[in-house]
C-alpha cells in the first residue's frame, strides 16, 4: 500500500505546487498612486513627451509588490501633457459669418506662415499670433491647398476660381486672372473647391436656385487656367435638392463627391477616374452642415443628427463601395454645433472640433487613434470672456501641416465681432499611443538587489510591437548579461504580455485623453537565481528615450524623461514565505489525509499478515511477503 499512498501524496503536493504558483502578478491601475514626475523633472517643455509617476512614499517612485507577493513591479505613469497651442485675434469684422459653413476650407499652412482667408482679405503669420492683412482682390469662400498652390472658389450666382503660389513673404504669385468657371443653370451657390492628384480642380455647388440641385464641375486644364470644361461636367449628381457639396480628393485621380440635405442622410458617389458609381448614403440623417477628410481611398465623415444630440462618425471604403458601422463621438446638446474634421497625415490620427458642449462659449476637440476615439473630450479654449455667437463659426485645416492643425473662429455677439486663430500643436498631444508606438521608443527601469544590477527596458519596434528584456550584472560592473527577453506584436492597450516561463512581462496603457501607464513585472524568484539577495532595491532610476538602441540607458543618451530628475530612489520588498501561501493552504489537508491512510495502512498490513500466513499453511508453497499479498 505505499506506493500507492506515496503517488497519491505525490500528486497532492504536485498540484498544490501548481496551484501555489498561479501569479497574479500584474498590479492594478489603482496601486499607481502619487504626483507626477513633472515637478521634478530634469527634462521639460517641448522636449518631455512622459511624466513617470512616484508613489505615495517619496522613495518610491512607481515600485510595487505584485499582487501574491512573489514578484515586484515597476510603473511609469504616462499623462496627459499640456497642449501647445496658440491663441490670437487675427482682427475685427462687422460680420458674425465670414467663418461659417462648416464644410468649407478657408486655411492652411505653407512656406512658413499661416493662412487664412476671410472674404475679400487674406491674413498671414509666421507664428500664429501676429497676423499680416492682404487684399485678394476677390471674394474667396473656399480655398484648398494641394502642396504647392493654392486655389479658391467664389459664388454669387456664377462660379469664380483662382490659382496662386503662396510665397514665404505673405505674398501671392497669382499664376492667372481671375476665372468664371460655366455651370448648368448659372445660379451657383455654396462652393467647395478641391484638386485631383493630376491636378485638376473640382468644384461642388448648388445650382438653380429654385431646385437647388447638386452639381460638380472639374476643370480641363491644370495649369491655372480654367480650360474647356470636360465632357460630362458639370454632372448633376441628383435630381433631389441638395445644398452642400464637398469633392474629396482620393487616389490615381479618383474623387468621392458628397452631397446633403437637411435632414437626409449624407450621400455619396465615386468616380473611378472614368465613370461614376451608384450613390451611397449613410445611415443616420445629418442635420445642415458636415466635415469630410480622405486617407488614401477611404473617406472619415463627421456630422450631427437631424433629430437628436449625437454627433457621429461614419467611414466610407473605397474597395467595398459602402459605410462602415456609426459611432457615436460625442453626445451634444444642439443641432447647431457643427463639428469640423481634420486628419495628422504623418500617423492618420482624425481631430474633431465644436464648440458649446458640454460648457457654453468652449471649444473642444476629440482625437481618433487606434481604432477608437477619446473617451472624453478635451477642452481646449475658453470663450466664456468673449463668447461665441453661436456653435457654428468654426473653419480648420483639412490636414495638419508642419504637425499643426488651424482653427478659425468668430467670438461677440454684437459688432465689432472678432475673428481669432488658434493652432493644435499634435506632435506634442498625449505622447504615448497603444497602438500607435513610434520606431525605437524606450522605456527604462534601472535597480539594485544586493550585489546585482538589473535593468528592465522595452523598446518599440512598430505602432504595435516591441521588445521586453531584462539585463543584469554584478553591481558596478561595466557590461550586462542578458536575461530573459521577448518580443511582443499585436499590441494592444491594457493587455497583459508575459515572457514563455512568465518570469517577466509588461502592460502598456495609452493615455490618450487620460492617464495611462508602463508597467514592467519580474518574479523574485527569477532575480535571486541570477544573484539577487535580500529585500531592499537601491538604486531605483526610470528613463523615457525618444531614439532609444535597445541597450540599458539607451547607450548612454540623455533621456526625454527621468525619474527621480536627480540622483535614484530606493524601496524594502515585502517578505516573502519560502512556500507561496497556496502550498500552504493545500499542504493541510494533505498532512491530514497522510496521517489517515497511515492508519489505514498499518491496520491492513496486520490484517494481510494473518491472512497470508494462513493460506501459506495450507499450500505450504507460499513465500511472498505480506505486502505482496494484496
């Protein structure tokens, strides 16, 4: 009977060593506690991109024990850093209007300088806060700007275009005269002007002023001139009236033309570059006004609801001819705070700007990364001074332009009204995105246990990948030995990765909008087998690298952010049994049941002895022992 007993206890212990050893050892976003490392940080301004979080203890700064004590964790907080911005008057006007209509474009940013224009005047800065005037000796409504020239458009029944270079002088090279472009009925109203990337303008309008039908007109010629308007322009896109029309350049010379209603859903066709596809509508039905970017062949739409308080997202695919699922952005209070888009080229990322909600006289924008938008939205500029005279006077770049995005606005209620620029510096927003990592972005943790040095780091190697390794050396040394190490894609925010053997792993939080987190976690086991002794960690450093090398420190460059700003902190680790609390707990029923069977066993023993003595009488020939008897 003691082997049997023996494989019994045997699998008890073995599966109380399994169960013993179950780590839940990925700390919480609430253990982060603590100020931000901004206000002792040794790297600042435009330059910092990271805080990383001390704890409550001053000495601590982001240590924590994991959650069954058998492994330590280390956690960077990564905040929300203060936007850069700028915020000027660019001047007066008796007009409350002259930023409206959402769906137009009336700047951008080229050679240097800001553009906006504003009627019959277009403004100039080198820095966005003081402001050049200059006649165009036109009424411009819409303008578009295609990386070398800038093109506007103008309305008053007929249709008037212009081309010109945008020199670094605030000056204009005009490349021809003023044009009249020819249209259907010759009533033309609301304008919207965009380049193909041949070259070639698009404009949309309304035309007939009684039936309001949408129409788009493309130019023959792409030199500044109007030319001979091809066949088939300009093409009435329904029959129904429609009053805003927006031509979205794609790719190969394709365009996306929308057109809308108030009150119907927002419709849509493609040209292919030689025909027109079937109109596409979404499924929702937008209020007056809306706001439109492509990104390759795809085409972002925002818009509010006709009859309610969302403001929401749809996209449309190229490929499958078709709009995607509606999200929800944000919930509004009024059908009049028209939301303006604009796209980051260098990353995709969309910015959405209103104003009036959830504060009056505040103008918010929200960010979409990653495949999602901003939980909250970000308030960026109070107006409640000034006030605005109403939620729809907000005009922005198309994309973003030296990493900045322009937003025009009109404040007063009353003339003289003010028309004001402020600028979104998006290099500087929110630094850390998962996913949306940038190329050999590092974080590092640096300690000591005893007489060994070890250094966590991870280090980006795509928008959703990276590196985790673990370094160690005798204190003081000058070369590390590697530890573990694994690379990691398929990154995703507030998912938990871990090594094959589970002795390290990380969590990357994005905070976008809100704080998020790095973590890194070691078992303790894992550092005293590579040399560590006792409980106090000494030497404690954390370092942010913009351009790191995958080496401990980044190779020895200065980092975007330290933590402490000066000197290393220090913590104790808890104690910790030699056995986890699991082995614990199951070892005493354990014990108890051994003790049973023991009893078990030696009473069955004295039993089979008697037995087998007497059958060995009768067949004389028995010679097994008595255990062998059973």
């Amino acid at each position: 009977m003691k082997k049997p007993v023996a494989a019994f206890l045997s699998f008890m212990i073995l599966s109380a060593l399994m169960i013993g050893t179950v780590y839940a050892w990925d700390p919480t976003t609430s253990d982060l506690t603590g100020t931000d490392s901004s206000t002792n940080n040794s790297v600042s301004g435009a330059n910092r991109r990271f805080d990383i979080d001390g704890s409550s203890s001053p000495t601590v700064y982001g240590m924590q024990a994991g959650e069954d004590m058998d492994s330590i964790a280390h956690l960077m907080k990564m905040v929300t850093i203060q936007i850069s911005s700028g915020l000027s008057t660019v001047d007066w006007s008796t007009s409350s209007t002259g930023t409206q209509l959402a769906f137009q474009r009336k700047s951008f940013y080229a050679n240097g300088r800001y553009w906006f224009f504003y009627y019959d005047l277009y403004y100039t800065s080198t820095d966005g806060s003081s402001w050049s005037e200059s006649n165009t000796g036109g009424y411009v409504e819409s303008v578009w700007f295609d990386g070398t020239y800038m093109h506007y458009v103008y309305a008053n029944g007929y249709l008037y275009y212009r081309r010109g270079t945008p020199n670094s002088d605030g000056t204009i090279t005009w490349s021809a005269a003023e044009q009249e472009v020819p249209t259907a009925y010759g009533e033309a109203w609301w304008p919207t002007i965009s380049v193909d990337t041949s070259g070639y303008v698009w404009i949309g309008y309304t035309d007939n002023y009684t039936t309001g039908y949408p129409f788009v007109v493309k130019s023959g010629n792409n030199d500044g001139t109007w030319g001979t308007t091809p066949s088939g322009f300009p093409y009435q896109l329904s029959t129904i009236s429609m009053e805003v029309v927006v031509p979205i350049p794609l790719t190969g010379g394709k365009m996306f033309v929308l057109y809308h209603s108030n009150g119907d859903p927002v419709y849509g066709k493609r040209w292919t570059g030689a025909a027109w596809g079937s109109e596409r509508g979404t499924a929702s039905s937008a209020d007056q006004y809306y706001s439109a970017v492509a990104e390759g062949d795809d085409v972002h739409l925002v818009f509010n609801t006709a009859y309610g308080t969302a403001l929401i997202y749809e996209k449309y695919n190229y490929t499958s001819d078709a709009w995607g699922a509606e999200t929800n952005v944000q919930t509004l209070d009024y059908w009049d705070q028209y939301p303006v888009l604009s796209r980051n080229p260098a990353n995709n990322d969309l910015y959405v700007f209103w104003a009036g909600y959830p504060t009056p006289n505040h103008i918010y924008y929200k960010r979409y990364y990653g495949g999602s938008w901003d939980a909250s939205p970000t308030d960026w500029i109070d107006e409640s001074t000034d006030t605005l005279p109403d939620n729809e006077t907000l005009t922005c770049f198309y994309l973003s332009y030296g990493n900045r995005i322009g937003l025009a606005y009109t404040t007063k209620t009353s003339s003289p009204y003010n028309v004001k620029f402020a600028y979104l510096n998006v290099n500087t927003i929110n630094g850390f995105q998962v996913p949306g990592m940038s190329t050999n972005d590092q974080y590092d943790i640096n300690f000591t246990i005893g007489d060994r040095d070890f250094c966590m780091l991870f280090i980006a190697t795509g928008s959703d990948s990276g590196t985790l390794k673990l370094k160690y050396k005798v204190a003081g040394a000058g070369s590390w030995s590697d530890g573990e190490a694994f690379t990691q894609t398929g990154i995703v925010s507030n998912g938990t990765y871990q090594s094959g053997s589970g002795n390290i792993g990380f969590r990357l939080t994005r905070s976008c909008g809100e704080d998020g987190s790095i973590k890194f976690t070691v078992k303790k086991s894992y550092l005293t087998s590579l040399g560590a002794s006792g409980n106090q960690v000494t030497g404690i450093l954390s370092a942010t690298f913009v351009s790191g090398t995958g080496n401990p420190g980044s190779g020895g460059a200065t980092p975007n952010d330290r933590c402490p700003s000066t000197g290393t902190a220090s913590w104790t680790m808890a104690f910790v049994p030699e056995f986890p609390l699991g082995i614990l707990l199951v070892t005493i029923p354990v014990l108890a049941t051994y003790l049973c069977l023991k009893r078990l066993l030696a009473r069955a023993i004295r039993n089979r002895q008697t037995s087998c003595i007497s059958v060995g009488i009768r067949v004389q020939h028995c010679r097994v022992s008595p255990h062998q008897c059973l």
